[in-house]
C-alpha cells in the first residue's frame, strides 16, 4: 500500500466493548442474571474464577470513559445493552432503570459529539430464556425481534447503527458445540439449530427495524483466512472446510441465501434440512456487514478435530499474541476484498479489531504496549490498502478501549487502549492509546 495514504474523510474512528466484560454491578436496579452471570459462577467455568461482578465498574464510570473516547478524538463507540437489565425476565415487564442507564450513556457520548454503535446481543442472554431453551428454542427469534424493538423506540432518535448480534458464531460453537461459552453445552445438533435461530432473530430484527428505524442495521461476524499449512490436496481440503465453518457458514446464507454444502459433510446427520423460507429470509437486506477481525488460521488436515477434520495449528516462528493468534495484517485486506469479490462489497465496519499482549508494569502513569502499537498500525495500514483496492470501508473500532472480562479467560488477558487496575478500576492510558489518537487525527495518514 502507497504510504500517506489518508482515510476517506466521514470514515468511523472508534473503539467497542461489551456490557458483561465492562460494565460490572449485573444485577443493579432490577436487572436480571444472564448466563454468563450463572456460567461465570460456576466453579470452574472461568479462569481464576473471575466473574463480571465488577469488570471495570463503566456502569458506574460511564462519564468517565466518555471523557476518556473524547481525549482520544473517537467519533464513535460500539457498546453492547444487557439484554437482562431491560428485561430481567427476557420478555414481558421493562425494567425502566436498566433502560436509563443506557438512555444516560447515550446521551453522555452525544454530549461529546461521539456517535453510538449499538450492539442487542452480546452473548449475555437472559438466564430466564435459557430457561425456555434459550437459543435452541424456534420462539428465540421471536423474543430477540420483541427486545429489539423496545430498543428501537426507546433510542432510535439517538441512535445511529444497530448491531443486531455479535458473532453467531461464537454462541453457537463455543456456547453449544464446545461448550467453553456460556451454556457450557457440547452437542452438534442444538449448535446447528442455534446457529439458524440467531440468523432467524438477525432477520426478525432487520424486518421489525426496516418498519420503524431511520439509520443502519447490521450484524458482527468473526471472519478470517484460513490458509493450508502445505500444498497437499488434503491440507487444502482442511482449509477449505474450516473455511465454511467459520465463514462461509454465516456469509453465505446472509449474503446468497443459502448454506455452504459442505456443511451437510461437516456436520453429517447433525445438519438438518432446513426450511428454504427461513433461509430466504434470512438473506435479509441488512446495511452494513461489521467484521471482527483478529487473526488467520493455518490450517492442518487432522480427521480426529470434530467436526472439521482440520485443524488450526500454530505456524511456526510467526508472531502471535497473547491469545496464541497469529499476527497477520494482511488477512484484514484479504478478508474486505473478499467481501468485495465475492458477496457485492457490502458496506464494512471493521467492528473489532485489537489484541492482547503481557504488557508491561505501568510507570510514570503509563504503560508501554510497543506490540500492541504495531499491530494496530498494520492493521488499520491492512484496512486502508482494502479501501484503496475498493473495499466500501465505512469504519474502524479498536477492541478494546478499556482491558475488560476476557470470556472464560477472565481477566488475564488485556486488550484495552486503557490499563483497568483491578484493586481499584482506576484506568490509566497505554502507548497505544496515544498512538490510536494521533492516527485518529492525521485520518490515517502514513500508514
Ligand atoms: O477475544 C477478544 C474479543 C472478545 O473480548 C469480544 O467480546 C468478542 O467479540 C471477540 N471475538 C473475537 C474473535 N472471535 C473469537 C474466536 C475465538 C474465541 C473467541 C472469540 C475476539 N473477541
């Protein structure tokens, strides 16, 4: 990519978090518990046996991290709603000061000229849904499309992108297939039925949005590259079928109106024969794609990995994160162009995109992150060069503005542009910070 390039001007500078991995205070005014509350206390569930009893304290700190965006130059912050605080039974009676505090948040990034990227469901279901069978059950798409709709009313003056789901994939892999996610559920046929009931609830709460909304509504896929480990016909085989499973599994039906056919082969009896007018409607017109964009697979074949028969391997002497995640910036290009190429350039916001080191003690009232500087350099370098090459990229978020609840790796591995000090929650700018804010004000420019 040609350096200087600078970022088409009105593009999205922003950072995300979720509510159960910042806000803390769960249960506060009424909310009710959601599975990740009753999965993260469940012994062993979660390394160390954090919990989000407290993660960074934003329901309370909110002000304060605005004020935090607004140093840095953000033009937007993605957040997620808890589902439980404004229906602590999942459906039925509103809990009026659940719905404030997001009313308040609102308006606190408002106030800072900072747009809101609204998130419905990130992965905190209410746990009185699971109850009723929570994702597996066909009424799931019916509650979300409810849920979303009190949103909609509530905020939609404000308002100016909705993200209907974080990452399909995740809650229906992780959450029912590995069960290392909240449910905890290991089983291939609720994975599958999930998988199409979350992309139901997507196009439930597309339609139910295109009835009464004024701005964009999208949804957020993990994507990424899956690259053979050699050039053997069955390592390529390998890459190819990990391919569908993480990507062409969602895009495919979202974009073509159909599922990948090596689907069937992948998952055998466990794949049902689903209905052709659920999957006609779930190729919803949606307005923007957000990509949540972290790493690529090099990929093995390996018949004993269920269900793939492939396996994600480490490539040797290639630098990784915190995570075990490969850093690889040109997977962030080759998965925009493929958007391009493949399913019609697609508005895009990259709606995460970040990585965890072992960063080092703070001093001097800072932390110094020099990886974490790179890989966000040659990543938004990445994304720029997909732009130059047409990709309709409409914007960028850094995962994470704060170090928060890592899922079931607790708090040990931080993401976040801020270091979050877990005696006292009190937040204190890394490098990356400053470097975020200085690309911020240059538009890119040098990358
Ligand atoms: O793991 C970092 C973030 C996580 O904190 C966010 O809540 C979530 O949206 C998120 N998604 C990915 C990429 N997908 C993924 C793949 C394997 C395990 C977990 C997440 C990374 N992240």
């Amino acid at each position: 990519m040609s350096r200087g390039h600078a970022f088409p001007s009105g593009f999205i500078w922003g950072a995300a978090t979720s509510a159960y991995q910042v806000e803390g205070y769960p249960l506060a005014d009424g909310a009710g518990p959601s599975i990740w509350h009753r999965f993260a206390h469940t012994p062993g569930r979660v390394a160390g046996g954090a919990t989000g009893d407290l993660a960074c304290g934003h329901y309370h700190r909110f002000r304060e991290d605005v004020a935090l965006m607004a140093e840095l130059g953000l033009s937007a912050y993605r957040f997620s709603i808890a589902w439980g605080r404004v229906l602590p039974d999942g459906r039925g009676r509103v809990n009026r000061k659940g719905l404030d505090f997001y009313l308040r948040l609102v308006d606190a990034l408002l106030e800072h000229d900072i747009q809101p990227m609204v998130t419905l469901y990130h992965w905190d279901l209410p746990a009185a849904l699971q109850e009723r069978g929570g994702w597996l059950d066909p009424d799931s798409a019916v509650w979300f499309a409810d849920y979303a709709q009190i949103l909609f009313r509530a905020l939609d003056d404000r308002v100016q992108a909705w993200v209907t789901i974080n990452e399909p994939w995740v809650v229906a892999v992780l959450g029912h297939l590995e069960g290392v996610h909240a449910p905890g559920h290991r089983d291939a046929r609720e994975a599958v039925r999930v998988m199409h009931h979350l992309l139901l609830a997507h196009a439930e709460a597309c339609a139910t949005y295109g009835a009464l909304g004024r701005h964009q509504i999208g949804i957020a896929l993990n994507l990424e590259p899956q690259h053979p480990a050699s050039d053997s016909e069955a390592d390529r085989a390998a890459a190819d079928r990990r391919d569908a499973f993480i990507n062409g599994w969602l895009l495919d039906p979202l974009f073509h109106g159909r599922y990948p056919e090596a689907m069937a082969d992948i998952f055998g009896s466990a794949w049902p024969d689903f209905p052709s007018t659920e999957i006609d409607r779930i190729r919803c017109p949606a307005d923007f794609l957000g990509v949540n964009y972290y790493s690529r697979g090099w990929v093995r074949d390996d018949p004993a990995v269920q269900p793939t028969g492939a396996a994600r391997i480490e490539r040797p002497n290639a630098p990784v994160t915190a995570m075990g995640w490969e850093v690889y910036p040109r997977g962030l290009t080759e998965i925009l162009l493929r958007l391009k190429t493949q399913y019609g350039n697609p508005p895009v916001y990259i709606t995460e995109n970040g990585a965890a080191f072992e960063d080092s003690a703070p001093t001097a009232g800072r932390v110094e992150d020099p990886r974490r500087v790179a890989y966000l350099r040659e990543h938004i370098g990445a994304a720029g060069a997909a732009i130059q090459a047409g990709a309709d990229l409409r914007g960028y978020f850094v995962w994470s503005l704060l170090d928060n609840f890592e899922w079931a790796e607790g708090y040990a591995k931080r993401f976040g542009l801020f270091r979050v000090d877990p005696s006292d929650q009190s937040r204190l700018p890394k490098a990356s910070a400053e470097c975020y804010k200085d690309i911020i004000a240059s538009h890119g420019a040098g990358l």
